[in-house]
C-alpha cells in the first residue's frame, strides 16, 4: 500500500513539474500559495479519520 502511494506522488509530482510532461499533459507546476493551501488537508482529513474510526 506505501508503494503504490509514494509511486503515485512521484507520478503525479512528475507530471506537475517536469517540463517534458507539462507540455504531454497540458500542467504547470504549482504556485507557492496553491502549496501553502494544500497543506492542511492532510492533516484535516487524517485526524477525521482518527475521530470516526
């Protein structure tokens, strides 16, 4: 299960960041503010996981 996680973030990261893939995919990579945005959710959803488990 942590294999196919970790390969999913290195794909997706890969697709959002590489410039061979942008232009494949039609991405751009993320702002730094996109990023700062993103952060929480993680945590938001682990710890809801946590409360109805």
């Amino acid at each position: 299960m942590l294999g196919g996680i970790a390969f999913e973030l290195v794909f997706t990261s890969a697709v959002i960041y590489l410039p061979v893939l942008q232009g494949i995919f039609g991405t751009r990579g993320l702002s730094v503010a996109q990023l700062a945005f993103l952060v929480p959710f993680p945590f938001v959803v682990g710890g809801c996981d946590e409360t109805f488990r």
